[in-house]
C-alpha cells in the first residue's frame, strides 16, 4: 500500500493527466502549431507527471509495475533539459495515447489506497 506522501504524489500526476486531456478536448494536432500557450500547457503538465513520479518512493514504483514509471520520469527529463528541442509529435502521442491508459491505472491505485 503507498504511503501518504505517494498517495499525494499520484493525486498530482492524475490531476496533470486530467487536464492535459482536458487542454485538448476538441483539438486536433495541428492546433499544437499554432497555439503556443496549448504546446506550453502540454508540455508543463507532463513535466508534473515525471517530476511527481521521480519523487516517488522505490516501494511504491515496484507495487506498480505496470505503470512505465522510468519512461515517465525519462520523459520529464527531456522536457525539462531540451526545452527548446522538444518533438511537438511526441507530446501530442504522450498526451492522447499514453495519458489515457496512466489516468485507467493511476484510478486503480488512488482507489485502492483509499480504501479504509
């Protein structure tokens, strides 16, 4: 069962992951292109998620293996160092494909360590 701390880290990666969905409702990703506060709100909001997840404790990363949580870390780390470097093609997939299935199984887990 995650501690505290981490139950209040996951809550933060499921907030960020909510509204970077919530950012994109209705979008296409073209819009990336010219919408420089959207790449901006995409780009910090999966900055969360990583920065969240690197502070994690090592128990709670492996209760949950199936979450990608280096890739997610890994992620945060490119963002962060190679601000203006950044593939807009990979926020966008990060964002409509890989959020989807985290916010699934970070539900799970908020869920479970609730639970009296």
């Amino acid at each position: 069962m995650p501690r505290r701390e981490d139950v209040i880290r996951l809550h933060h990666m499921l907030e960020a992951s909510r509204d970077a969905l919530s950012f994109i409702s209705g979008k296409a990703r073209r819009d990336l292109d010219d919408n420089k506060m959207l790449r901006l709100s995409l780009v910090r909001c999966i900055e969360i998620i990583g920065e969240a997840a690197s502070r994690l404790s090592p128990d709670c990363q492996s209760e949950f293996p199936a979450i990608p949580w280096k890739n997610i870390i890994n992620m945060r780390n490119r963002l962060i160092h190679a601000y203006y470097d950044i593939n807009i093609d990979t926020v966008w997939g990060t964002v409509t494909e890989d959020l989807p299935p985290l916010i699934t199984e970070l539900e799970k887990i908020v869920t479970l360590a609730e639970k009296p």
